[in-house]
C-alpha cells in the first residue's frame, strides 16, 4: 500500500483525544519491522523455488517453448516469449495461459500454419507488459539479497491501550 492510502486510513479524526504511547509501542514496531524483512526474505526463496504448475500453465508453457524452435523468431521474440514463459510460471496474469490454451485449442481444429500461429501467438503476448518484469532477466537460481531500498522508509503505527 502507498503512503497516501496508509495514511487515509490511519489519520486521526479530530474526535480522537490523544494519548500517551503505551510502554511497548517501540517493541511493536521492532517486531513489525522484523517479520517484514523476514517476510521479504522468504518471498525472495519462493522466486527461486519450482512451482508445480497445473495442466493449463503446461500446456501454455509448452505452446509458447514450440515457438522458440522456428528459424524465423528473432532476438526480440525470443525475450517476450521467454518473458511470457516465466509470467506463466509465478502466475503473473491468470489470463495469459487461458488465452494461449484457447490458441493452442483453435490451432489444433483449424489446422493452422507455424506463422499464423505464431503471429497469433505474438498478437497475445503483446497485450501483455511482459518485458516491464523485473524477473525477465534474472535465472531462477540466482541469490536475491534484500536490498536496503526495500526496507521500508515510513512506518505508520496505530497503537491501543
């Protein structure tokens, strides 16, 4: 969430007398910055970690792999397929499979050629931001250190009494 939106919901109304921070506010937000980082950390792992994916992810990974194998694909392609392959993996859009499944399902009854497929293909691919992820580059099993401009430069507190 944005700072805007956090503060939206926390602001204090006018009706809200103040008081003073109970002794263990500060103990609070150490534990709450804690399980953050520990939270960014275990999401890092789960990058790495293979994922069983489901019959339509296959399917839609092994449709977009086949493309990769045409002599007419170029450098340019093969970065958005190989993109398009990896959303599929982290189920980054939950359209994109089924749309390629509904390709690979019109290919098999039409009996469409490798170009029209990939040009179809392509067309899908297109209204996806493939190429804006951070993780179009990076192999799965490279180490993601927590950056320090992950850490969180604001924290907005609530405490009760």
């Amino acid at each position: 969430m944005t700072f805007v939106e956090a503060a939206r919901i926390y602001e204090a109304k006018a009706i809200e007398k103040p008081i003073a921070i109970h002794g263990r506010h500060y103990n609070h937000i150490a534990l709450a910055l804690q399980t953050f980082k520990l939270e960014l950390f275990v999401k890092s792992l789960g990058d790495r970690v293979l994922i069983k994916l489901g019959p339509n992810e296959t399917r839609a990974i092994a449709f977009v792999s086949a493309m990769l194998t045409y002599d007419f694909v170029n450098d340019e392609e093969k970065k958005v397929i190989n993109s398009a392959r990896q959303s599929i993996r982290v189920g980054r859009f939950q359209k994109l499979p089924r749309e390629i499944n509904k390709l690979l399902k019109k290919v098999k009854e039409e009996k469409i050629n490798n170009i029209d497929q990939f040009h179809g293909l392509m067309k899908i691919l297109a209204s996806y931001p493939l190429l804006e992820s951070e993780n179009t580059e990076t192999p799965e099993t490279e180490e993601k250190p927590i950056k320090e401009s992950q850490l969180p430069e604001i924290i907005i507190s609530e405490s009760f009494s």
